[in-house]
C-alpha cells in the first residue's frame, strides 16, 4: 500500500456527527404558526417545531408520561400550545423556551382525538373518543363545558370566528355535525346532509357561511343564520380538507370576482380550486412531476400567505396561498434508506434512495428538499457530480442532470432486465457509460448518448433513450455446491474504466474487462453472499464486504487474498476506501461503522449513531465528510475531525507545559496560594500534592497551610477536599491529606462545609481509610510506650573494670 509522506501522517483518526437529517413527522395534525416561520407536526410521542426557513429541527416537546400524542394545537395569537396524550393529560407549553406551564387532566374517558382554540385564545375545546365535548378556560384554568350527544370518536371540533356568537362545531363518525351553544349549554342543530365523515369545517370571513367536505366526494355551504345547506358542490374525490379563500380575486388561481372560492385537497394528489356560486372548478394545479401522493391535510396560513399541505408519505409542501407557486418541500419520514450519495461538484447536495416511491434530493446547507417520483433501490453519481444515475425495482435505470440552480430533472432513462435492477455503478475516468446489476444475474453496460452530454441539448425535450451495449450473464443461481442465490448485490468500475467488479449473493466476486465484460478472474473466499465491492483508488486492489461479517482486500493480479478485517458483529453492507487508499470505512447491519488502518490490521474507531442496518455510505471528494443512510430512517453527515482533535490536543499539551512552568516558578518563589490555584485549575491531584507539600517543608508549616488554604474560593476548597479523598488512600500520603482536612474542620463551620457540593460522597469515602490510619498510629503510639516503659524499667548489670593502661 502507498506509504504517507515522512512527517505527515494523514490517517484519519476520527469522525464526528456534523448534521442529522431524522424523521421528524409520521402522520397526523400539521400545523403552521400565523407568520408561517414555524411549523408544528405530530412525531410519535413528541410534538416538533421547525424553522420554515432552515429546516432545522428547533425543539422537541414531550410530556412527561412519554406516551403518543394524539392531538395537539396552536393558539390563535401563536402564544400557547396544548397537547394531549394516550395517557389522558393535557399540558399547556410555553412553546418558544420548550416548557410546561400547566399540565392537567382531561376528563375524557378515551384518548382526546381533536382540538381547537377559539379566536380569542382563551377558549379550548377537545373531542375525545369517548363521543365528549370539552370546553377549557385557559387563562382561569377550569373546564366551562361539556357536552355530550355524538355516538363515537369526535374526529374534528372548530369555534365559530366572531367569539360573541359563543357557537362551538363538532363532528363524529356518523357523519352529522353538531351546533353547540355554549351560551345554553344545548345543541342548537344537527346538520346531515354529508353520507361519510366529515373531513374539515371552514369559515367565511363574516361567519355567515361554514363550508364542511367530506369523504362522500362533496362539499357543502351552509347558511349558518338559518342552518341549513345553501349548496352542494361535488368534487369528484374523496376530499381530505377544504380551505375557503379570501374573498379577493386572484386571477393565477381562475378567482375573477370577488365571491366564494374554495380550494380542496384530497385523494387525487392535486390542489382544485371551485366557485361555490356555480359549483363550478375554476383551476386545477398542474400534476408536479414527482408528486401525485395522496393529500391527507391541507391548512391556510392567512397572515402569511402560505399553504400547507401533506402527503399520504408524510411529505409537507408549502405553496404560495395566491398561485399554488411551490416555496419548500420537507420529507417528514424517508422509511428506510437503502441508498444516499454526495451530489454537486461541491458536495452541496445529497441524493437519498429510501424504501418509498420517492427518490429525494436535499440541499445539505438549508435541507430544501425536492421530492422526485421513482422508486430506486441504488444510487451512483457521475465524476462531475451534476450527472447521476438511479435504478429501481420497475427494472428501469434513469439518469438525472442537477442544474446550478439545484433543481433535478430526468434527461435519460432506459429498460431491458427482466427483473428489478438493484445495483448501478457509474464511469469513473469520463461521463461515458453506466454499469448495472439485476436480480436476473446479468450485467449490462449503457453508454451515455452524445447529445445527453452536449450543452446545447434542450432540458425541456424529454428524456433521452438508453440503449444497453453490453449484457453479460455474471452469477449463476445454481452452484457446485447446491442451491446458491446468484442475485448481484454490487458493482464497482475501476478508476481507469477497464475493470468491472461484481458481487454476489453466492459468495464469489468475479472481476471483468470492459467494455466487452471478458470475465479475468473469481476472488473466493468469504463464507457468505457479498453484499459491497470497491476498488482502491491508488493501488491494484479490489475490497469486500460480506455477510459473514468481514472485510477482505484482494490482489487483482493474481486474486490473492491480501489481508481479513473482523470486527463487526453482523453483516458489513458497504466500505469505501478513505484516506487516499490507505484506510478503509465500513458499515454494518448492526448499525455501527468501523474506521480500520490498512497497514496495521486494525480498527481504530467505532462510530456509533445509527440504531439499525447501514445501507449507504458515501465519502465527499475532498475526503473530509462521509453520509450514511440507514433502516432508522436516518441521514447523518459525518466530519473528519481528525486535525481538529490533533490541533485540540496539541494545544492542551502546549497549554499544560506552560502552566507547569508557572507552577515551578511560584513554587520557587514561595508564592503558595498562586501555586495552589494554579495547581488546581490544572486537575491533577499529584500536582496540588507536590504543592501541598512543598508548603509543609516550609519552616512555617502550620501557619503558612493555614493561611493559603485559607484563601481559596469555595470552588477551590471543594476541589481540593476531593483530592484528600485519593491521597488519603496511601499511607505515605495520608499525613498530607489529614493537615489538609484538619485545616478545614478547624475553621470551616459545619454548616459551610455540608453545603460543599459533594460532601457526603466526600465524608464516606474519606472515612475508612482515616478509621485504618488512626489505627495504625494507636498501635505504633502503643508500641512506643511499651518500648518506652521497657527502657525505664531495665536493670542493667554492671560493665566490667577496665584495667588501667600500662
């Protein structure tokens, strides 16, 4: 393998998580605030708030018993939210800092189903399952009404907009609405003239008027003077809500007057505005390629002019209200990603493949979102990065052209397998051809048309027709040893163009010559299907990833096995070589990916975000990022944090140096309680014992201890207590830890020192070892003043006479 430069070394060392792209939505209510800067949507057990602009994530609001949220709403003045759980609470948020205000309990018998606010924000009402009306003060804090009559689940609930009329509007599965007085107390009319549930209610701007849709294929306008139906107007769909409009004209929408208009979204996908007059549809939005999922809820943003509406795959689209022009496109849940990949010359954009009919192209600095209708099982960009290249299980391929404006579009598609096409692999040296791999175990090569690539070529012409050069039977389902599945799970063409790599669910990988796919040789070896195949990009060498769970380099001259990395516990899905051919990055099905040296064998990280399989891995092309995609709906976008760290570390090495050379300056200078500090701020316990007992062998000991222990802040004391706790465990230690502690009980009060933060942990700790040194001193005291009374009490005999000297 290529060695790095003398004195650089250029491995990586680690990755950090730089940005999350995670499910944020997964059906049920959404809202938008009045200004149309945030929206509110339903994710399980949380409520989420997005900022329009960015698409960033704000918050998360979750009550404290954990369980779904079953309804939720935003008050008119945008000040307060309430939301209601499985668990029969309502809680009350102050949603900007994320808190609860009030949390209470909802009566209702069943799980609260729907909710509105009236116009002044002070009034709520909750549906519940039970077949109950609710009404709440919300500033007195108690409930005023509760109104019971509706057989089943009350599904929608809606305040009349002029407050004096005290009218509240309920509808339940039999398919009726109710009028209810709040001034009486009573209903005051049952309106039946709809044959299936009731989907919304919306209100004319002088409250005269209430249009009501439904499920039935038609909407209604009600006189809401007399309560009756002024006319029906059948929409021909199973309408999902209606929204009426302001009563202005607007020419883009067919509105040439100022009457009634309303706009309804339903089952078709498409957005229709219609005359009540008349009865008569005035404008019909354009089919959006990529678009034509069902609509499920559509909600009018009057002071900002914004339209929302979502899709039966929880995708939310904004519009501008006056002419349907789309403004922004989120993608509330993307399933499971099967494939993602950097696009742009850039890496401005990612292109994200997922287990729905949606194909999905986010732009990585906002997360705009362009939704593309097809269903792709695998990905691969072209070396430009404006071109790329998608397959998918209607045995179909396309290839699509980003403009500088970002906006994607098909230009090329083609067909010929017989069976869906589950892996695709692009030209490496030149935009020149495509490579792709079926479950009918053939390979066919695709050259890309002249014109597909010339810049004179018109976007608007339609797509151009592939035509397949080279099909080549690879794999066989049928093998020496049984009955193997020969599906081809990957491909790779080398860096220069002329190999092909393919890989296998029967265990082998094979290499080929392009363009007329020769086959060269078979690398075997794994104990599993193959699921991942790369080349290197500096040397001869092709890697594999297995379900048997390693990785295996290969020599492509003679189909050696070159070196087996183990480590991952389940089946490695992707690897992609990293650091200029000199480490590998890999991903699992048990959800971790796995940084590994070449050279060395081994693997020097562990990086774990996802909870599920790792289908996508993709690295940018200045090496600095990788994304990865996987079954928990999941996008991450990876940092190569490797010189950060080094510089971060080095810092501290140089900072640590510095501060050590003070300390032995103040030290020499006798400048304790600097060096104390010092000592301290630093972190290590050794250091404040060298200090400690630097200021012991001083001839003042005691007094000098006394006063720089002293003048230490509480912080520093605090520290310092919990380094006794260590030297006290050593005996040779123990002496300086008990001056310390004897300084603190002799002018700290009781109640100072239990206010030290972490004092009791402190005490415990500081106890046993004390109780044992105490010990120690009484039985060498006790063995003194026995050797002492010994000495005392010994009767020595005489010494000899020495004769005198001659």
């Amino acid at each position: 393998m290529a060695e790095p430069a003398a004195g650089v070394s250029r491995f990586k060392a680690n990755y950090a998580v730089e940005r999350k792209i995670e499910p944020f939505y997964k059906g049920g209510k959404a809202q938008l605030d009045q200004t149309g800067n945030y929206l509110f949507c339903v994710c399980g057990t949380k409520v989420n708030i997005l900022d329009v602009a960015s698409g960033a994530l704000l918050r998360s609001l979750e009550q404290e018993d954990q369980e779904d949220i079953t309804a939720f709403d935003l008050s008119p003045n945008d000040e307060v939210l309430v939301t209601a759980s499985r668990a029969l609470l309502l809680a009350q948020w102050a949603w900007r800092e994320g808190t609860v205000t009030r949390l209470w309990k909802a009566i209702h018998t069943a799980p609260v189903a729907s909710m509105a606010f009236d116009t002044t924000s002070t009034l709520l009402a909750t549906g519940g399952c039970d077949g109950t009306v609710r009404v709440w003060d919300i500033v007195q804090h108690y409930g005023t009404h509760h109104f019971r009559g509706s057989p089943g689940v009350i599904h929608l609930v809606a305040f009349h907009p002029d407050p004096t009329r005290l009218l509240l509007f309920s509808s339940a599965v039999d398919t009726s609405i109710r009028v209810w007085s709040l001034q009486d107390r009573s209903c005051l009319a049952i309106l039946t003239s709809h044959y299936s549930a009731v989907t919304s209610l919306s209100f004319s701007e002088d409250g005269h008027t209430m249009l009501s849709s439904g499920r039935d294929k038609i909407c209604i306008v009600w006189d809401l003077q007399s309560y009756q139906a002024k006319r029906t107007v059948p929409v021909f769909e199973s309408v999902e809500a209606a929204v009426l409009l302001p009563e202005e004209p607007a020419p883009e929408l067919g509105v040439k007057n100022s009457g009634l208009h309303f706009l309804t979204a339903g089952d078709q996908g498409i957005l229709r505005v219609w005359e009540a007059a008349s009865g008569q549809c005035v404008y019909t939005q354009p089919q959006m390629p990529g678009l034509g999922q069902e609509l499920t809820h559509c909600t009018l943003a009057r002071s900002a002019g914004l339209l929302l509406t979502v899709t039966t795959d929880h995708n939310l689209l904004l519009y501008e209200a006056r002419s349907l022009q789309l403004q922004k496109q989120f993608a509330g849940y993307s399933e499971e990603v099967l494939d993602v990949r950097f696009l742009g010359p850039n890496d401005s954009h990612i292109v994200v493949a997922s287990n729905s009919p949606c194909l999905k192209v986010f732009e990585l600095q906002t997360l705009a979102c362009q939704i593309l209708h097809d269903i792709v099982l695998a990905l691969d960009v072209f070396r430009k990065g404006w071109l790329f290249a998608s397959c998918a299980k209607d045995q179909s391929i396309r290839i699509w052209r980003m403009n500088k404006a970002g906006q994607v579009a098909c230009v090329a598609q083609g067909s010929g397998h017989t069976h869906s096409v589950g892996t695709i692999c692009c030209s490496r040296l030149k935009e020149s051809f495509l490579v792709t791999g079926s479950q009918d175990c053939t390979v066919k090569l695709w050259p890309l048309p002249e014109a597909l690539l010339s810049k004179n070529t018109a976007v608007d012409s339609g797509p151009m027709l592939l035509q397949a050069q080279t099909t080549q039977r690879c794999h066989d389902k049928v093998a020496a040893h049984g009955l193997w599945d020969g599906d081809i799970n990957s491909l790779a063409v080398s860096p220069n163009d002329k190999l092909l790599a393919t890989g296998s669910q029967d265990r082998t990988a094979k290499l080929w010559a392009l363009p007329q796919c020769q086959l060269l040789g078979v690398f075997s070896g794994h104990r599993r299907g193959l699921w991942n195949v790369q080349f290197s990009p500096t040397d001869q060498v092709l890697a594999t990833a297995s379900a048997d769970g390693t990785i295996k380099l290969w020599a492509l001259q003679d189909f050696s096995c070159l070196k087996t990395f183990e480590g991952h516990d389940a089946s490695v899905l992707k690897v992609a070589f990293v650091s200029r051919g000199s480490q590998l990055l890999s991903s699992g099905s048990d959800g971790l990916l796995k940084l590994w040296t070449i050279k060395s064998n081994e693997c020097v990280r562990t990086l774990d975000a996802h909870e599920d399989k790792v289908w996508g891995l993709h690295c940018s092309r200045l090496d600095d990022h990788a994304i990865t995609g996987g079954s928990d709906s999941r996008i991450i976008l990876w940092k190569d944090v490797t010189e950060a760290e080094q510089a971060e570390e080095q810092a501290k090495r140089e900072e640590q140096v510095i501060k050590q050379q003070e300390l032995d300056n103040l030290l020499h200078e006798k400048r304790y309680l600097r060096a104390l500090g010092l000592a301290i701020s630093l972190d290590r316990p050794h250091t404040v014992l060298t200090v400690i007992q630097a200021i012991r062998r001083d001839p003042e000991a005691c007094e000098k201890l006394e006063a720089t222990v002293l003048q230490l802040r509480r912080d520093q004391k605090e520290a310092l207590l919990r380094f006794c706790v260590t030297w006290n465990t050593n005996s040779r230690h123990c002496h300086d830890a008990q001056a310390v502690l004897g300084v603190l009980l002799r002018h700290e009060a009781p109640e100072e020192l239990l206010a030290y933060d972490g004092v009791r942990g402190t005490l415990e700790a500081l106890l046993p070892y004390t109780e044992r040194h105490f010990q120690r001193l009484s039985r060498t005291l006790q063995a003194a003043t026995f050797l002492d009374f010994l000495w005392h009490n010994m009767k020595l005999s005489p010494l000899p006479a020495v004769p005198p000297a001659l």
